[in-house]
C-alpha cells in the first residue's frame, strides 16, 4: 500500500494554483471558498442574465456545492457533505467564464461542463460523501454573502483550514473517476 500525498493549496486559486493540480491529487485547502448549491447558482446567472453585477467576486473563486445543516450551539456550522455536481451542470459554463476557478462537489459531470474546464483551466475536485460533520470541522468561519432567503443554499463564504479534497477533473480533462475504474472493467 502506497502513501498518500497531500499537497497544501490556498483558496481562491489563481491560474498557476488551477493549473497545477492533477487528476488523482490529494489536497488540503485553507483560505476562502464560496458555499452555493443549485438555487444560488440559478440566481448567479439570473443576475449575469440581466446585466447586473454578481453579489460576490467570484474571479478565481473555488465553490463547494454545500448545503449545510444548522449548526449545533458552539459549532460554526453543521453537517456540511458535498451535494451532487450535476445539479450546477447548467450553470456551470457561464460561471466559469465570469472567472470561478475550482469548484468541489461530488459525482460525475457532463461533457459541456469538462469542456468549458478545460477552455478556461478549472479543476473540478470532489469531497467524501458521507463525511459532512468530518469536513465541517475544517470550516473556521461561515458568512451569508447573498440569497440568505435560500436558508442552506444560500451564497456564502467559508474559512477552511486543511479541507480535505480530491482531484477528479484536472484543467486538461483528465478525469481520476475514469482513470480509478479502468483497471477493472473487461473487455
């Protein structure tokens, strides 16, 4: 059994930082990340839609798709797991090209959305499913930023320290979910 490497990245990312990251890394970010599930997201585009400006500078910005539970008295935040990926899928193109420079989430996307990554150098990076009230204990601070009628969904920002993530689409395409599952299937 090999050892896990983890690299430590600060958040937001710039394009060096997107660039550099590999399909199949291990990652510890600390720093600011936005929280938004697909409500917030369909507002983001809305606004953009409109030609108005976004609540929030999301220029080189990392999205988790989050929608975390109250917190407990004494908690910053509760149960924060990762939501499905596909649910921003739609969005997803559009943001990426106002700036969004990594989003993390869980499960597969859609060719679309790998192509824009890979137009504008994003990485797409996955959280355990299952582990909300382990990943929340890196989560320092959690801020409504904008939609707060959203409850769980709204916009917000998020200081983490050393949260835990994985690489599973690099700016090149490259897709470790693919790479992971090869070895097993039969021809």
């Amino acid at each position: 059994m090999s050892d896990i490497q983890l690299t430590r990245i600060r958040a937001p990312f710039d394009d060096a930082v997107a660039r550099s990251l590999k399909a199949g890394d291990s990652v510890l970010i600390s720093g600011t990340i936005l929280a938004a599930r697909d409500a917030a997201h369909k507002k983001l585009v809305e606004t953009l839609d409109r030609g108005e400006p976004l609540p929030a500078d999301i220029r080189g910005a990392v999205v988790y798709y989050v929608g975390p539970t109250p917190a407990k008295p004494g908690q910053v935040i509760g149960a924060a797991g990762p939501t499905t990926a596909g649910r921003m899928d739609a969005y997803t193109p559009r943001l990426l090209h106002e700036g969004l420079k990594g989003m993390i989430g869980k499960g597969y996307r859609k060719p679309e959305v790998v192509e824009a990554m890979k137009k504008h150098g994003v990485p797409y990076l996955a959280a355990v499913g299952g582990a909300g009230a382990l990943i929340a204990r890196s989560i320092k601070k959690y801020t409504v930023l904008a939609y707060g009628e959203l409850g769980p969904e709204a916009l917000a920002a998020m200081e983490v320290e050393d949260f835990p993530a994985i690489v599973v689409i690099d700016c090149l395409g490259n897709d470790y979910y693919e790479a992971g599952q090869a070895p097993y299937r039969r021809l």
